[in-house]
C-alpha cells in the first residue's frame, strides 16, 4: 500500500490542558496520528516537567520526549483576557484534554458544562488518579498511588518482603493510551451522531484492570485463594519466571500444559511430562520448589547461556534475556522496528527516546516531531485560530497576558 504524507488525525485540534506523563502521553500520541496540539502552560513556568530531570543547559529531556509535536501557548489565566482567549480557542477545536485534579479546570471556567455551551459538538477528556467522583476523588495522587490502592504494587516483589515499586511510568503511560481509545472512539461516534461528549478514566480505573488472575481467582474461590507477590515466580502458574543464567537472568514462560513438554525436550528430560508431580498446573504448583530446583540445576550445568537460547529456540520454549535499559536500546530487533527512536532537539541534540508503539501500513513510521520552548506558539496560534494581528499579540504579550521562555 502507498504510505501519504498525511496523517490519519491531520485536521483535528486539540486543546492540551495536561502537563508531567498520563495527559501528555494521550495527546502525543494525538500529534503523532497528524492532530495539530495546543499545549497551553501557565505562566509564568508551563508544564512542571520541564524541571523534571534529566536537564541540560535548562532544557528537559523529559518534557521534550512528552511534548513532541505539540504547540505551546502560555498565559497568565489569571488575567480574565487569557480566560476568554481559551474561551474562543475551545470553540475552534474538536477535543479538550485535562488531567488536572478534579474541580481544577471547573474552577478556571472550563469544566465540561461551560465547554459544552461554548462547543456542543467538542469532546472533552479527563484523566486523574482516582477519577471525578468517589471517596478518594479529592486526594492528591500519581502513578505509584494508583497503583498502591488498586492491590497491583502488593503483587510486585519477594513474597516476604516489601512491594517494590515499577521503575518505570506504567500507570501514567497505560492510562494515556487508553484516554486515546475512548478519545478516537468518541471521534468515530462523533463522525457518526455529530455528538460530543464527555470522557473521563483514572490510573486507578486502570491499574484495577491489570488484574488478570487475582481479581477472579480470590472471588471465585470465595477466598480460599488469595494471590499474593512471589517474587521472581509466578504465583499460580508454573513454571513462569527468572533463573539465573551465567551472564544474564533468563526469563522463561512455559507453565501451561502445551509448554510445558517442550521445557522438558529442551533439557533432555522428557520423562518430567508424566511425573505425576508436575502433570498438571496444579501439581506443579504443589511441587514448584522440587521443579524450580530442577531447572536450575540444568541452568548450572549449561556450558553458557547462548547453549541454553539454541536449547529453548530448537524446543519453543517462551524465554527473554533479562536485559537492562541500555542493552534492550541496543538490541538488532528493537533497532530494526524502530522502537528506539533517536529525535533531534534544538538545544539537546540527538538522543533516544521509545518510539511510537503504534504502526500503520499507509503512514511512514515517525513524523520529524520537536518540542516546543515555552510560549513559542503564542502569536502562531492566536493568528491561525483566532485572527489576531500583530498589534494585538504585542499588546497581550506587554500586558503580560501570554508569556514565553528561552527553553
């Protein structure tokens, strides 16, 4: 299929009201599929992550990786001329993104009520921790939060020790994608009704669905089962983690019944399919320190960890290197799809960021995105959407209405 230029989004407008990871994953994604992004900052900073590490020369490579594509407009919203610009910004534009806390953007004149009289037809997303309404709505929150009230961080870590927290923006990012979901699927009802509508979702909302065996397995079992953390194994299947390699841990994947017997082939050990031990899921489970002694004991005795890769290749047995960050950035396939994808930025220069996990067969791979100084869009926007002169955006800017940084 011939790939355009175009981008399945271009034409669309967005209205960024979101600043650190969960909102501005949403509509960085929204850029990538062509929508033209308005970032708007406070003044007189912008977005909090632009002091987010890591920094150089007073630039965030942490923002820029974010806010890729998108165009920044800052102002003084405490100035009631800056309210009734975003005022008529909203009814030029086709989504409102927010993850302030909740009452937050009611209480600058936005909230959806207000935005509906402005634009029937505008979509308007919301995203916080714990979501507009219920007990813990008003609480301060982020990722890790979420992620401790959903029950998810208490089945990370050694079983008798403490949860360990994700190091990297799971919740932030996850929740980004799937406020993208319900953004392009409130496009297409829209597409369709000529209805706007208002979405919300929350990292908990989220978090809570990441469940896929605790949730139903300690309901159904009325409580006789109850999932908890187990460390570098999986606590209801086996088996299913990390061995010790000799250079590398080695992940390995094959507990259920078809996987099982190509473990065994890959070891040489064929007979442990019908050892009435580890027969069934149950069994093994019942016996998984016996079986973990077993595999390990086969690991040691390995030459190097490649003759284990040949032994697990020839077999299809599920298994990964446990990489590090830097060696999974150098890794063929991950080059190769371009999932490490090297931008390049005004002030930083080239560096690495996770590419767009998404791919269409008639868009080219990555659009030649940047990152927006503070403010540098504030006259661009002002003249495209709304028709301001020269004299007017000169006017704002000496009032102090808009605002712009150096980076």
């Amino acid at each position: 299929m011939a790939q355009t230029s175009k981008r399945m989004l271009e034409g669309y407008r967005v209205l960024d009201f979101t600043q650190v990871l969960a909102g501005p994953t949403t509509t960085r994604y929204l850029a990538e599929m062509g929508a033209e992004v308005v970032k708007v900052e406070f003044a007189p900073n912008g977005d909090i992550s632009r002091a987010v590490p890591y920094i150089r020369d007073g630039r965030s490579a942490y923002y820029v990786q974010q806010n890729l594509g998108k165009k920044s407009l800052c102002l003084d919203l405490k100035n009631p001329t800056a309210v009734e610009i975003i005022r008529d910004l909203i009814r030029k534009v086709d989504v409102i993104v927010e993850n302030y806390a909740p009452g937050v953007i009611g209480r600058l004149g936005f909230g959806y009520e207000a935005v509906r009289a402005l634009h029937p037809k505008v979509i308007m997303c919301s995203i916080s921790t714990f979501g507009q309404n219920g007990p813990l709505a008003n609480r301060p929150g982020y990722d890790f939060i979420g992620c401790a009230y959903s029950g998810v961080l208490s089945m990370i870590g050694e079983r008798d020790g403490a949860p360990s927290l994700p190091a990297v923006g799971v919740g932030d990012i996850s929740t980004g994608v799937h406020a993208l979901s319900a953004i392009l699927a409130a496009l297409l009802h829209r597409e369709r009704t000529g209805e706007g509508q208002y979405l919300e979702t929350s990292l908990l909302d989220c978090y809570f669905s990441y469940h896929d065996m605790p949730v139903h397995t300690a309901s159904l079992s009325g409580g006789a089962i109850l999932p908890r953390r187990n460390g570098a194994h999986h606590f209801a299947v086996a088996p299913l983690g990390i061995f010790n390699g000799k250079r590398h841990p080695i992940l390995i994947m094959a507990g259920t019944q078809h996987q099982f017997p190509y473990l065994c082939r890959a070891m040489g050990k064929p007979e442990l399919v019908d050892d009435p031990r580890f027969r069934t899921i149950s069994a093994r489970m019942e016996h998984v320190e016996e079986l973990k002694t077993l595999i390990q004991s086969w690991f040691d005795t390995m030459p190097t960890d490649e003759a284990v890769y040949r032994c697990f290749e020839e077999h299809r047995v599920p298994f990964a290197e446990v990489l590090s960050t830097e060696e999974a950035m150098a890794h063929p396939h991950l080059l190769e799809r371009e999932v490490v994808r090297t931008v390049s930025d005004r002030f930083l220069g080239e560096f690495e960021v996770p590419g767009f996990p998404l791919r269409f067969s008639g868009y080219g791979r990555h659009r030649t995105n940047t990152a927006p100084t503070l403010g540098e869009h504030n006259a661009a926007v002002l003249r495209e959407y709304l028709g301001y002169s020269p004299e007017q955006i000169s006017a704002l800017e000496r009032e102090g209405v808009l605002c712009r940084g150096e980076r």
